[in-house]
C-alpha cells in the first residue's frame, strides 16, 4: 500500500552570492544550491527520495 505526505521545502535565494539554496525543510538532512531555481528543484527532486526513506522509522 503507498501512503503520501506533504512535506514543505522553504528555499530562499542570496543575491550577493547568486545562489538558490534551502532554507528550512520538513526533510532531515537536506541541504542544497543552485545557481538558477530550476536547478535548485532539480537537486532536491534527485535527492529528496533517498533522504525521506534514510529517514523512515524502521
């Protein structure tokens, strides 16, 4: 049986260092940066997965 879940990822971007980055996140452990936000997605969609089950009780 598959069982969803919303978790909330919070990124903020630094103007100076020109980078997108997580600010905060439901998911233990993740952090990351890219330099446009579609990058950003693209790296927490790669390594979210991994991180959630890491996670898992059990």
């Amino acid at each position: 049986m598959s069982t969803q879940a919303t978790l909330a990822v919070n990124v903020s971007h630094d103007s100076q260092e020109h980078v997108w980055f997580v600010l905060s996140s439901d998911i233990p452990g993740l952090n990351a940066e890219a330099e446009t936000l579609d990058e950003l997605v693209a790296v927490i969609s790669d390594v979210a997965p991994d991180l959630i089950a890491a996670n898992l009780p059990g």
